[in-house]
C-alpha cells in the first residue's frame, strides 16, 4: 500500500506526543477505572466462559508479563486508532473518487481525525478495552463499505470476523454494528451474492464467539440472561449521558461528549484544559456537516446511509435523559431483548466517531480541490500543510487535555511489594484453612499508588482469581448499590454492619487493603476480639477468625 510506511510512522510519533515517552524506560503499569494488569502464572479459564478480550489479557500478561502487557495494550490501541483513520481516508477516497494527488494529505487528516478526538480520550483513560472495541468495528465497518464498489465475498467475511472480534472485545458494539449492518441490507441488498455475501458476515460474527455464547445463554447457569435479569432502571439511571455547558445533552452528543465519566469525575474535564473547548466542537461538527453537504450530489445513495447511521447513533446516544428522545430510548431498554445489558447510551457515540470523521473528511476534500485553483507551482506545498496544519490545531483545542500522557494523567505505578510478599509466604496456607474476604468492600477503590484516582479493585487478580478469594460484587452508583443477588454478599454486608462474624460462614481470613479508599471505617477489625492478626504491613493487614 503507497506511502504506508511513512503512514505508519507517523502513526508511531503521534501515538508517543499522546502517550508521552516515560512509559518506555519507567517501570509499572496503568491503574485506570476498567483496565488494570496482575500476574498471569496459570491457566483457570472455563472455555464456555471465556471471551475474546479475556483470552488476550490473560495470554498477553501471562507471555509478556503484566506491565509490559499494559503498556503495550495502551500502545497498539491507540495506534490501531490511527491506522483506523488511514484506512478509512482510503476508502472514502475510493468510494467518492478523490483524486490522487490528494491522498497522502487526505489519508493523513484521516489518522488525525481518529487520533485526536473525545471518544479516544476519554474511554482510553478510563476503558482501554472499549475503545479497542470500537476501533475494531471500525475496521469492520471498512471492509462492509467495499462491498460498495467491489463486491467480493471476501470483504463480507473480514467484516463479519472483525465484528465478531469487536463483540468478543465489548459485547455491546453488537447493537452498534447491527445496525449499520441492517441499513446496508436495506440499501444494498439486491442481488443473491450479496445476500450470501451478509448471510456469510452474520457466521463469521458468531465464531469468534460461540464458545461464550453456547455457555453464557445454554450452559450451565444461563449466565448472561441470569445477569441482565438483575438489571433494573436505576442501571439505566446510573449511566445517563451528560450534558456539557453551554450545550444541552442532544448538543453534546453531537460533539462526541457526554460520557458519564465526565459527570463522575474520572478525568480532566475538557473545559479546565481549553475552557473554549466548545467553539472548536462546533466547528467540527458544522465542517462535517458541510463535507456530507458537497458531497451529497456526487453519492446521494451513500450520504444518505453514512447520515443515517450518524443519525441514529446521535439519538440512542442520548439515552432517556432526552428530552426528545427519552421515551424512545426508554422503549428500547424496555422491549429489546438484552438491550439494558448496554446501560450506557453513550457507546453509540463509538458509531458517531466513524461517521462524523468521515463528513470532515469529504469537507477537507472539497478544500484541498478549492485550493488547487490557486495558482502557483511554489504553493503546491503549503496547499497541503496549512490545511492540515489547521485542521490538528482544531483536534487538538477540541480535545485539550489529550497531548502530553493525557494531560499528565497517565501514570505509571505497581503493586506494593507488600502484596508479593504476602502472595509467596502465607496465601497458599490461608487457602487451605477457609475462604478469604477482601475488604474495603467496594469493586472500585481509589489508594495512594494510583494517585488517589479510582480503579476497579485489582487484589482478587493480583492473588490469582482463586474462587475462595471473595472480593465486592457492588456497584455502588449514585441510586443503585449492587445488582448482585448472592446470599453470601448479604451477609457479608451485615456482617460490616453488625461486626458479627457468626455471619462470615465458611470464611477464615479477612485481608484488609490499608490506606485504600475508606479504610478508616474497618478499624474494628484491629480489636476486634474474634479476629487475630496475621500477617502485617502498611499496605495490608489479614485478620484470621478465631
């Protein structure tokens, strides 16, 4: 593929002024709210359980060891992010017959429109997986679109198995990718080939994920239905969309923002970086409009669909919380089957991302022939670097707090030496006598080495995954503590309520995380008089029942 190495390394350049380059000669890994590394020595995985994402943590950690694991995940999803971009820039230069003096320019705003964007940031600092879901449907999405002008069955199988890949990353990109495969069909289902060539797409999304599906909805326990029947309105209520002044909620989905981590504050927020922030969404967003607007006469037929799907993304996107489009969304989670499992509306902007870099794309297009009128052989060059060099400045304004190790947020740190410690000298003993509790009760947590930000609890992991560890199943949103149904949770809640240890049936060792989040709240334990203490150290503490 022309110039594609040179794409490559730009790629790479970017990827490190995003990342910074501290991660490469520091040692440690990332500690985000989803996405945490532990030691990987065994293998305890149910093969009717086990997804796609599952399978590449645990290989990856247990075969490269599991800081260089994270970095790396970190690392290649961003740069398959960019590679993304330069795949897309050549397929809408394909499908709307760009000019080839254009396409090294073109290609190149298409690696900055999905390098430096809202969606990109603010899942990567908090769900590295997610984004890797949504840049893996896009590179579906790709292979779907060049079924348009070459209609070869093989593009319908990569897209079927790069949709299949997606949904074993994040099962919700199903919702997603089903519907820009549905209006496909009805726009472009009509010959017996291309029926094949979707019957073919909709295989090869299953296979990557049979396993999981026979196991999760036939096997043993029926996982998946058993879990969504827990899920109830105030799931749907803790994950709103969010509303970014000075736009309302339907404005700022628009924009590609509104994650409830916004809300939540798991990030720098966009306006404390660049407080004009918004002036340069809504350049973007009127630009991509414009670019579907030029266009449109040259492929009505594709704008269309591309502005359909752009569409609906933009109102599921919205959630209930609309004030237009909430009684819509609410029927959706109401009667769809296993549509509450996505909970938060917001992913649809993962959809939104493709099809508004796409209009900027055509609208950059139209700019790069309006310049080629100028005349001047010795402006050929600045034709095509002013362009795109005011094109990243907007990237860059629109999404403030991305350059530079995303805005200093991405640090590296490690586990205490404490829990190693612990892990080699007592744990195997500790597994012999009873079942072991990890307390603070809370399944996200935020302790000294993770510079105070919240992180999904990782001792569980860290101690192996062992059954007998039991760690917090709760969720703990603003209106909803837990989904979780186990009796024994219950009466682990009671037990912290009561402080009766009658109550811990079965359990003989309590390992307290000192320091982490409310720490100070457990201090019963260290007099209380059916408990001994064991082991001991500034980061953990095990307790042993008398």
């Amino acid at each position: 593929m022309k110039n594609s190495r040179k794409i490559g390394l730009l790629i790479l350049i970017v990827s490190l002024v995003i990342m910074g380059v501290e991660w490469i000669y520091t040692g440690g890994e990332f500690f985000l709210l989803d996405y945490i590394s532990y030691p990987v020595t065994s293998w305890n995985l149910d093969f009717l359980r086990v997804n796609l994402i599952t399978l590449l943590a645990e290989g990856g950690m247990r075969l490269l060891g599991y800081q260089l694991f994270s970095k790396l995940f970190f690392f290649i999803t961003i740069f398959l992010s960019g590679w993304l971009g330069f795949m897309l820039a050549m397929q809408i230069a394909n499908l709307f017959k760009v000019g080839s003096q254009h396409h090294t320019p073109f290609t190149i705003a298409g690696v900055f429109l999905l390098m430096l964007n809202p969606v990109l940031y603010e899942r990567m600092i908090t769900q590295p997986g997610v984004y890797l879901a949504f840049v893996v449907m896009g590179f579906g999405l790709i292979q779907l679109l060049k079924t348009i002008s070459d209609g070869k069955l093989k593009y319908y199988l990569f897209a079927g198995l790069l949709f299949g890949g997606a949904i074993g990353v994040s099962s919700h990109t199903v919702f997603m990718s089903g519907v820009f495969c549905l209006i496909y069909s009805l726009l472009y289902l009509r010959t017996k080939k291309a029926l094949l060539g979707i019957v073919l797409l909709m295989g090869m999304t299953l296979l990557p994920n049979i396993n999981w599906l026979i196991g999760g909805f036939w096997g043993n326990g029926s996982v998946v239905t058993d879990t969504l029947a827990t899920f109830n309105q105030a799931n749907i209520e803790g994950f709103l969309s969010h509303a970014l002044a000075p736009f309302n909620l339907e404005l700022t989905s628009l924009m590609l923002y509104g994650f409830w981590g916004e809300r939540a504050g798991h990030f720098v927020f966009p306006e404390d970086a660049n407080p004009l922030r918004w002036v340069f969404s809504v350049i973007l967003f009127v630009v991509s409009i414009g670019g579907y607007r030029f266009s449109y006469k040259n492929n009505k037929k594709l704008v269309g669909f591309l502005i359909l799907v752009g569409f609906l993304s933009w109102i599921f996107a919205t959630g209930i919380s609309s004030s237009r489009f909430g009684a819509l969304n609410q029927w959706m989670f109401d009667n769809i089957p296993y549509y509450i499992g996505l909970r938060e509306p917001q992913k649809w902007v993962g959809l939104l991302l493709f099809v508004r870099a796409t209009g900027i794309l055509l609208a950059f297009s139209k700019l790069l022939y309006l310049l080629d009128e100028l005349r001047g052989s010795k402006r050929e060059m600045q034709k095509k670097i002013v362009p795109l060099g005011v094109l990243v400045l907007i990237l860059i304004a629109n999404t403030p707090a991305l350059i530079g190790g995303f805005y200093g947020q991405l640090v590296l740190s490690d586990y205490p030496t404490d829990y190693q410690t612990y892990k080699q000298t007592t744990l195997s003993g500790d597994l012999k006598k009873g079942k072991i509790l990890i307390l603070p009760r809370h399944s996200y947590l935020a302790c000294p080495r993770t510079q105070r930000k919240i992180i999904s609890n990782p001792l569980k992991a860290y101690l192996g995954n062992n059954p007998e560890i039991v760690s917090s199943d709760n969720i703990e949103l603003t209106n909803l503590y837990t989904n979780s149904t186990s009796s024994e949770s219950r009466d682990i809640e009671s037990f912290l309520a009561k402080k009766d240890l009658a109550l811990l049936s079965g359990f003989s060792t309590i390992i307290m995380m000192e320091n982490c989040a409310d720490y100070q709240n457990y201090d019963f334990l260290k007099s209380h008089g059916g408990l001994q203490v064991g082991f001991s150290s500034p980061s953990l503490s095990v307790y042993y029942l008398k």
